[in-house]
C-alpha cells in the first residue's frame, strides 16, 4: 500500500477497501497524566502499555531530570518510583517539544515546588497559549514569570512564595481556550492542600471545553487515591487531606483518538475494521467518535476492548457538535470527503492553538483534494467533490494531519503526505497499521 518516494515524502497507493483488525497503542493523555501521578505519589507504579511515541519521552526526560527514578522492566513496562509529592531536583530547564500534556501539567507541578525551573518547547509550543494557567498558579501563590511573550512558554518558575495560611481556598481558571489548563491544575491540586491542610475549589470561568479530558484526570486521580469532588458542572474541590499514593499496577487504554482513523476508513472502505484496546467502557471521551460516525450511516459495533465499523454505500453529511471529541473531529472532516452533502462541524474552536492552527490547516488541504469548504472561528463545513483530486498533503508537523489525511487514498487515488515522520508525537507505526487494514 505504502511506499517512500524521499525521506520526507510518502505516497499511499489508491485504495478502495479496508477490512482488518488493529491493536491500539497507548493513550498520550492516559500516558502522560499517570506518568505525573505516579512520580508524585507515595510508593511504585507500575505503568502496562505505557505509549512509546515523542510526546511521553519529552515526560519522561523531564521527570528523569527532575529526579524521579523510572525503568522499564523486562516485560515491557514501566516502573515508576513515586516521590511522594517533593520534587527531588530543585533546579532544572526542560525541554518539553510541543507536548502540551507534559509542559503544562510540569508547570502548575512545579509552580508548587521550591525550586527554580525553565520550562521551553519547539517554536509552536511558544505560540500555543498558557496565561490561563500561569495567572491561575499566580493567584495561588506561584512565582511564574514568562521568558518571551507575556502567555506564552518558555516559563522561569521560582520558589513557592506565598504562607500557608495567605494561600486562597478557591482558586478560579478560565475553560474556553484549553481543557489542558483545569486539568493542569487539578492534578497539581494536592500539592496546595499538602501545605494548607485544607481543601482547595477550582472555579472554572467560561465554557469548559473538551469536558471529556477533565473526567480523565479525575478518574486517574481517584485511581491514585485523590477523590475530586465536582461540586456542579463548572466547580472541583479537592479535598484537604489529598495525597496521591500508587495503585501497584495501571494499564493504559489504547488511545482513542487513534481509533478513529481506523474506524473511519472502516465506515469509508466497507469494512469490518477492529480496534482493540478501547472499548465503550473506556474513560476516553473520543469514544463517542463512534456515534458521529453512526449518524453519519456508519455500522457500529463494540465491547469492553473494543469498536468495530463498517460503512454503507456512502455516508450522509451531518451537522455535528464535536466540542467533546476535538482531536477525532479531525477525522470527521476527512470522511465528510466520502459523503453525500455537506458536513458541518461546531465546536472546533481550540482547533487553532493547537499543534497548528488546524482550522486552516485543515481547510487549505482539504480543497487541495477538490472540496468546497467554509471555514469560521469555531467551524468548518466541507462539501464533498464528485472524485476526489490527488494531492501532496502538508502535514504542518502535526502528526493529527498526516493520519487523518491517509484515509483520502481510499477514494481510489494516489495520496503524498509530507512529513510522515510526524506521527512519531503519538503513533510511530501508524502507516504501517494503515498498510496493514487497506486494499
């Protein structure tokens, strides 16, 4: 199916059918938040199909620098010694890539600590946004100052400078711009209560975006000994007497949002296609990726580990609210290719501060493939073209692009993704998975 033409170019062969089962790799988010975890709670954890991709060693880097002792055991895992919420190194710079979910939960980590740290990413990771959280750690207490433009990184972080008794017992953060933000927070949270011995109220102002990914680092939190408290949709507390201890063992769920891909080409290509190691069960709000798909005339079908899809003769456009699944929503506008009318999606605000801007992003390649698409601030519309056109795809070094733009070869032409090295940020075999399913 799949053939490098350069280093840096591949060309995906036309395809017109796709059948086949799929093993996930780790979830970035699950990976991440309980690498965090479990380097700030009492005791070992042992972490199973932790994701072995760029973004989870930009974390493990940091926390080896930071001092947090981790290995990989002979059956693959990784053992975590937890720190018991001190940060054993008290000066360090970070270097974090683009990974949102390793450099913003290490801030408000860090901005709890007594140490000095700098905090700096590749050049899009300076543009993407982070005052919500610095003014957040601010008004606790935190010495957080930015090294370039005022709510960006690169961040300097000094010694917590505020007296127990001065620390405040609620603390209010914005929600419309990341959910990486409250997440951020909430996690770092315990810290707080371990020098005020009370319980501290997280206040989320505006719309709280991408809710699903907060209810991940609850129910990580909960599995580490913390209970968050949601004292209505917008407001957590977090209890005075948190402290985070190991859970032994946790297995990470296949990520979700790399299911989609799958499961779209097994509603465009026919199908069956089987992801595992993701179910309905799973605490992944992308998940529900799987009913967009259905409302689009996709088969669906799913156990505890694991969704099946199966496509009719052609999807239907559809009019979608895709503010809970943001990352899957990208697949979404790939398979409004292969539908009859026009589909509308909502929600997709925090498109823009993300590995790029992926509104324009998304509709620059999109009419490079012959669709009409209206693009807005908080939307983006595709009408399918009668046959697609072949084209070279920029990829934006945003791994999202190249994997949802591979599903446009199964409309029977030839596809050339730049880049394709950029899959490395989540699933480093993604092409040869994608091989693997297509005809």
């Amino acid at each position: 199916m799949a053939a490098a033409t350069a280093p840096d170019v591949l060309e995906l062969a036309p395809a017109s059918r796709a059948e086949g089962v799929v093993a996930l790799p780790g979830s970035k988010s699950i990976s991440n938040r309980s690498l965090l975890l479990a380097a700030l709670a009492r005791g070992d954890t042992t972490l199973a199909a932790l994701l072995d991709a760029d973004d989870v060693d930009r974390m493990l880097d940091a926390l080896a620098a930071l001092g947090v002792a981790t290995a990989r055991t002979a059956g693959g895992d990784r053992l975590v010694h937890g720190a018991s919420g001190v940060i054993p190194v008290r000066s360090a710079r970070l270097s974090l890539g683009n990974a949102g979910t390793a450099l913003r939960p290490l801030a408000a980590v860090l901005a709890l600590a007594d140490g000095h740290y700098e905090l700096s990413g590749v050049p899009r990771m300076h543009e993407r946004p982070i005052g919500d959280l610095v003014a957040a750690l601010v008004a606790l207490g935190g010495d957080v100052r930015y090294l370039g433009n005022p709510g960006f990184p690169p961040l300097a972080i000094g010694p917590f400078r505020r007296a127990a008794a001065a620390i405040p017992e609620r603390v209010a953060i914005r929600g419309e711009v990341s959910s990486q933000f409250v997440s951020a927070l909430l996690m770092a949270s315990p810290l707080v209560a371990a020098r005020t011995g009370r319980a501290l109220t997280i206040d989320v102002t505006g719309e709280l975006i991408s809710r699903p990914y907060v209810a991940i680092t609850t129910n990580l939190m909960a599995r580490f000994g913390v209970a968050v408290e949601a004292l209505g949709p917008q407001s957590f507390r977090v209890p005075a007497a948190a402290a985070y201890a190991s859970p032994g063992r946790l297995s990470v769920e296949g990520d979700a949002s790399s299911a989609s891909y799958f499961l779209a080409a097994g509603a465009i290509g026919g199908g069956p296609v089987r992801v595992t190691g993701v179910g309905r069960r799973s605490i992944q709000g992308d998940v529900a990726f799987a009913d967009a798909l259905a409302r689009m005339g996709a088969s669906i079908a799913g156990g505890d580990d694991w969704i099946e899809a199966s496509g009719p003769r052609r999807l239907e456009g559809a009019a979608i609210d895709c503010v809970a699944i943001p990352d899957a929503a990208m697949t979404l506008a790939v398979a409004a290719l292969f539908a009859q009318g026009p589909t509308t999606l909502t929600g997709i605000a925090s498109w823009r501060v993300k590995e790029t801007d992926r509104i324009a992003a998304m509709a620059t390649e999109l009419r490079k493939l012959g669709a009409r698409v209206d693009a807005g601030s908080d939307r983006l519309t595709v009408v399918p073209p009668p046959a697609l056109v072949p084209a070279t795809i920029d990829t934006y070094d945003d791994h999202r692009m190249a994997m949802c733009f591979s599903l446009a070869a199964l409309g029977g032409i030839p596809v050339r993704i730049v880049d394709p090295q950029c899959v490395r940020k989540t699933f480093p075999d993604y092409f040869a998975a994608f091989a693997a399913i297509v005809r």
